[in-house]
C-alpha cells in the first residue's frame, strides 16, 4: 500500500451531544502536535499486536497517516483514536490502522534471480524428494502475501516447471495480516505498473486483458488458498505445518529483533525436515536464527531446514 496523500481540505462531520454539526479538516489535524507520549501508546501498541516496531524518527510518518483517518471518522484527537483502535472489539479499526502504517509496494516476478533458484534450483530438488517417497503433496507458504502477487508468480512457474501438475496436491498457503489485501488478492485484478516486470510469455498464457486491467485466469487462481494471519499469533502459525518451502520476503524488515526471532522460530516449526526458506535478498538471519543451513545456488541464496 502507497503512502497516503492527505488532501488538506478534505472534510469530515461530527455530532456533538447537543446535535451541532462540527468539521474536521485534515489540515487542522495535521497542525496538532502528535505528542511522544501519544506515539508511544501508538508504537507499543502496534509491537505489542504485530511485532512490527516504528522508532520515533517515524513519528511524522506516523502522524500524517493518523490525521487522515481521524478526519474520516471525525476524531480530534490521537488519543481517542488510540482508545477506540484499542478497544475495538470486531477489530476492523485496528486492521485499517495497519493498512495506513504499512506501505503494500510489490509486483509480479519481483526479484527474478530469486525465482529462478526457487523454479530451476530448489522445486526440482523438492521434487525428486518427493517422487523417491512416492509423496505427491506439494505445499509453499506466501508470508506477507500483499495484494497476490508474489502467490501467483510462484503458481505460474509451477505451472511451468511441471507440465502435469495437475496430478499433484499443490498448496500455495498465502497470508496477510491486513484482510483489505486479501480481498484485492482474491479477486487478481491488476493495473499494468505491477506487471511491469513479467515476461511478456506469461501475461499472454494467464492472464486477460480487459479494458486497461489484468485478470489473472482461474488456473493460476485454483492453486492458491488465501487467509488471514498474525505472524505473531502463535496460535495460528503452529496450525501451518508440513510445508516444503517458505516465501517471507521483505516482511519481517518491520519487526523488532525479538518479533523476528520470534516469528523465523515459528517459520522453522512450520518446515518439513529439507524445506527452504526465502527471504529478501537484503535480509539476514544473521543475529536472529542459527537454526538454518545457508545454501549458495547459482542463482541466489536460500536457507534450509536441516
């Protein structure tokens, strides 16, 4: 998700208990001063939930994002909008709260030398593997999945890479913690600028034009399976086992330290005995995990679960 562009005269009405009308504009909120005391409520909050941590030098970030929505909802200061973020019980607040703070920028085929030590390299090696146990399931987990993209790369180079993958249980588990994603994932429509680095081949073989819009074809869609996911809630990351290869690429770059260790521990639970492990080719487990085999390959690195 972009950064959000406060437009300073946008308007948001509010009942008082007499029954006068008061307006809000964003501009009047982005005025008032985002106490430290008030981002720290704020930061700890969100560490506390998700793990993902926001040092002050973010707190302008922080304060614009929050003053666009307070306009919306007609709030006029951060403090209750802490309090009703906080005890919202359905937790629809607390999800557009995350959808502000985090910035959703992916696309289709990002990081290709990645992609291709996970198609040419590692699934050939998973599936020589598999076919010695006579084990025909298949399961990759997306972390942080976003709006789709990186799920459906993964769901197309399969495709590619096995001719009969129909006669496989393929499962590509992909999650994220904001439901507004998932609901844009589901659907697989995309604007040209996320495709902008796929292979013309492919956008001809899975997906439709129509209008100025892609969607993505139903067999690419069949293969993946996507919900909603804490990493931090160890609840639900102990239900995801048995998978064969982790994808989690720029998503713990949020975290606090301890959250990452936290959150890799689980991820390390969730392998099979030989999984692999993507991460972003900046990222290190360096200080996190020692749980893992770094495996060089001509293409990239990857971490196995040994």
């Amino acid at each position: 998700m972009s950064p959000m562009n406060s437009p300073n005269q946008s308007i948001a009405a509010k009942t008082t208990p007499s029954g006068a009308i008061h307006t809000l504009s964003t501009g009047a909120l982005e005025q008032q001063a985002l106490k430290t005391e008030d981002f720290v409520l704020f930061r700890d909050f969100i560490h506390e939930k998700t793990g993902m941590f926001f040092a002050e030098n973010k707190m302008y970030l922080v304060k614009n994002r929050l003053a666009n929505r307070m306009s919306q909802l007609g709030i006029k200061s951060y403090k209750d909008y802490f309090y009703m973020v906080k005890y919202d019980t359905s937790g629809n607040e607390f999800n557009a709260l995350i959808n502000l703070l985090t910035t959703n920028e992916t696309s289709f085929f990002r990081n290709m030398p990645q992609l291709l030590a996970f198609s040419d390299e590692v699934l050939p090696v998973v599936l020589k593997s598999k076919a010695a146990a006579n084990n025909r399931n298949l399961r990759i987990w997306s972390a942080g999945c976003s709006t789709g993209e990186e799920p459906y790369t993964l769901s197309m180079m399969i495709q590619e890479k096995i001719p009969d993958y129909a006669k496989y249980n393929i499962e590509i588990i992909a999650n994220d913690i904001a439901e507004s994603v998932l609901q844009a994932a589901r659907k697989g429509i995309y604007h040209e600028l996320t495709l902008r680095t796929t292979p013309q081949n492919y956008i001809d073989k899975y997906f439709t034009k129509k209008g100025n819009v892609y969607h993505i074809n139903d067999n690419v869609k069949k293969l993946v399976k996507f919900s909603q996911i804490n990493l931090l809630d160890q609840t639900k990351m102990s239900l995801m086992r048995d998978m064969d290869i982790v994808f989690c690429r720029n998503v713990t770059i949020y975290f606090s330290e301890d959250a990452k260790k936290k959150v890799v521990k689980s991820f390390y639970s969730s392998l099979v005995k030989g999984g692999y492990y993507f991460i972003g080719h900046a990222e290190s487990l360096h200080g996190i995990s020692k749980a893992f085999k770094l495996v060089y390959l001509k293409n990239g690195l990857v971490y196995q679960k040994e």
